[in-house]
C-alpha cells in the first residue's frame, strides 16, 4: 500500500509540473515564442530518453536496491532545486539550467514510479494505471487551482509555484523511507540485461510498440487551434485557464469511463474511441468556417465543449495504450521496458505537433491567417485514420504467453 501511495505522489507532481514550469519562464521572463518552443523541447529530451534513466534502475542497483536510493537522490535533489528557485531570483540562464536538472530529477523519479507500479500491477493492472495517471490529472488540478487563485499569483510573484512544488519532492524523499523493496541477485540482474535485445526484437513486443508509435504520431493541429482561438477568436487568458481546469477533470472522468469498460477488448476500446475523437475534431470545422454564429453559438462555449470532449475521448484512447505496455513488460526490467514504451508515446506526441507544424507551413497557416485552418484540421482527422487497420498487430494473448514464456527461465524469476 505505500508503494501504491508513494508512485500517487510522484504521478501528482508530474501532473503538476505540465502547468507549471513552462509558463513561468513563458509569462514572467518575457521570453518570445520561438524561445519558448526551444525550451519546451529542450526539457522534453529527459522524457524522451527515459529508457536510459530505467535502465540505470534495473541494472544498477544502489546498496543491493534498485528503487528507493534513486528516488532519495533525485527527490532531494528536485526539493533543493525547487527551493532555491522560491527563494531566489536568478537570471534566465541560470533559471534554465536549474529546471533542466530538476525535470531530469523528476523524469528519474516518474520512471521509478512506473518500474514500482508495474510490479505492484501483476494483478490489478487496470486499478493501479487508473489511480496513477488519475493522481496525475488531480496534481495538475491542484497547481491550477493553486496559481489561479492565490493573491501572490495574481501579483506574478512566481516564486509561490515553486513553493507549492518543492513540497512534492520533499512528500517522496520522506515516504522512500518505508518503501518497500526486495533485495535482488546480480546474476539475476546479468542475466536480464542480456536478454533485453532478444525480447525487445521479438514480433510480439515490437509490433506493439510499433503500433503504438504511430498511433501517436498522427498529425495534430494543436499549435494552428491554439492560435486560432487568441488571434483570431480574440479568446481572454479566463478561457485558456479554464480550459486547464476541464482539461484536469475530462482527463479523471476518462479515467473513470474507462475503468467502467475494462474489460473490453484493447482494439474495441483503441477503435470506438477514435473514431469518436475525429467526429468531435471535425466538430471544430463549424467553428473554423463560423457556422456557429449562424446558429448564435458563442464562440467561448463551442469552443470549451468541444475540447472538453475531445480531451475525453483522448484519455480514454489513450488509458488502454498504458495499460497495454504494463501488461508487456517482463520481471526484472520494469523500469527499462515501461520506460521504452512510454519514450515511444512521448516521441510520438512530439512528431505528431511537429508533421502538424510542418502542415501549417506548407498551407500557409500563419498566427493570424486561418483562412486553410479547415483544410488542416481535415487533413490531420484523415490521417489519424491510417493505423486504426493495423490494431490486428496487438494480440494480447500472444503477449501473455510471451510474459509467462520468459518467467519459465529461472535466471528471470525473482528468488
């Protein structure tokens, strides 16, 4: 049980840190746009290489431990980082340099989540996934909640978003303490490490994986959409707050739609909820082309019901995508395989804004010319149709076969 509270924790400064410590720099160092992009994928790279970070946790045990030293030397090291940002005020480069740190920090103790939540869900698989990305949803509810209505936020005093962050890692460092964890065998450890290849070029593991990169990898429309909705729907900064709060919570409500139908099948979920998405995305088409003032819809409503829907339908594709790579990983590498799969979420989310860029350019999409926006959002729902017909590639029984296959090996199994 404390594990489970332990990894909620973690989930719930995860969820945090996605509201938090782009828009300080954004807002309050009067950084301009492509400045802010550049950093955005600068503090993306410890997520995309998670792999290295869960792999350092499997295979290189710390005093005989592979979870909590790690989770004391990087949620110290995140409380210190977020404490001194508080209390100080740095220079830019320096504030920079001290968040790249601390995503690093986090990104280590959100892999050694997952590792710990993987073995802790060989049993209730679903639960435990829905109350860890649920947590996620909550943190980033509470940090909006916080910032949005605390009187030293709204005099930009960023300095309290720190404040409320540092008391995360300091919740993690004091919990690792009870955390409980098995001592493992280096011959064990040896022997996993090099199997890691064989398992990963196995047809039943790729094909997966592969489905899954590109089902993120769909072209998205987001960037042209966000400045669609400032520019050129002249939406206030109360909009975009909001959508942060029904972002949260569409994102808890898919959780629980989902947990209601968990045991449907992986493509019947991966499938009904896309084709919903696209129906709700194309809904954005009225609005585009200003069919809904014609009916006297405002802009500000179409436009929140129609992301709150959409948002919905997302997770709840998406939530059966995480429990499927719990499902996939073997003993012994939770931490590398998990990690690997989710890098290959997180690299698909990044293509997905990058072809939808690369879209915006070639239709002459400007931040203040939408007049093919239409045409962009249609050519994005197109594509994201493209690997519904290859769901075949997932076969969850093949993938448990495969899971039971590698603990008949006695060097795999955990003595």
């Amino acid at each position: 049980m404390i594990n489970l509270l332990v990894i909620s924790i973690i989930a719930a400064l995860q969820g945090c840190l996605q509201i938090n410590d782009l828009t300080y720099l954004l807002h309050h160092r009067n950084m301009n746009g492509q400045d802010y992009h550049l950093l955005k994928y600068i503090l993306a790279i410890p997520w995309i290489i998670k792999p290295l970070w869960g792999y350092l946790s499997d295979m290189k045990p710390i005093m005989n431990q592979r979870r909590k030293p790690y989770l004391f030397i990087n949620s110290g090291l995140g409380f210190i980082i977020f404490t001194l940002l508080s209390l100080f005020d740095f220079n830019i480069k320096t504030v920079l340099i001290l968040l790249i740190i601390a995503q690093i920090n986090i990104v280590f103790c959100n892999v050694v989540a997952e590792a710990i939540l993987v073995e802790c869900s060989q049993v209730h698989t679903q639960r435990n996934i829905s109350i860890f990305f649920g947590m996620r949803a909550i943190g980033g509810l509470l940090m909006t909640f916080a910032l949005d209505t605390m009187p030293i936020h709204r005099n930009n005093n960023q300095n309290k978003g720190f404040q409320i962050l540092s008391i995360f890692p300091l919740l993690i460092f004091s919990m690792t303490f009870n955390l409980k964890e098995i001592n493992h065998n280096y011959l064990l450890l040896h022997s996993a490490k090099k199997q890691i290849k064989g398992f990963l070029l196995d047809p039943t593991i790729y094909r997966p994986i592969l489905f899954i990169f590109f089902f993120m990898a769909t072209p998205s429309p987001s960037t042209s959409m966000f400045y669609f909705y400032l520019n050129g729907l002249k939406l206030n900064d109360d909009f975009f707050v909001s959508l942060k709060y029904t972002y949260s919570i569409c994102s808890i409500v898919a959780i629980m739609i989902y947990y209601s139908f968990r045991e449907t099948k992986f493509s019947t979920i991966i499938a009904i909820s896309t084709y919903l998405y696209i129906f709700a995305s194309l809904l954005s088409l009225l609005m585009i082309t200003r069919i809904n003032i014609q009916y006297n819809i405002p802009d500000y409503q179409f436009c929140m019901w129609d992301n709150i829907l959409m948002q919905t339908l997302q997770e709840i594709a998406t939530m059966p995508v995480l429990v499927l790579a719990c499902k996939m990983c073997p003993y012994n590498l939770e931490g590398t395989v998990y990690s690997i799969i989710m890098s290959t979420i997180n690299l698909g989310n990044v293509i997905s804004r990058e072809i939808g860029i690369l879209l915006t350019y070639y239709l002459g999409i400007t931040s203040q010319d939408f007049g093919n926006l239409w045409l962009l959002v249609l050519v994005c729902n197109i594509l994201s149709q493209i690997p519904i017909p290859f769901i075949g590639a997932i076969n969850e029984e093949q993938l448990k076969n495969k899971k039971k296959s590698w603990l008949k090996d006695d060097f795999h199994k955990i003595l």
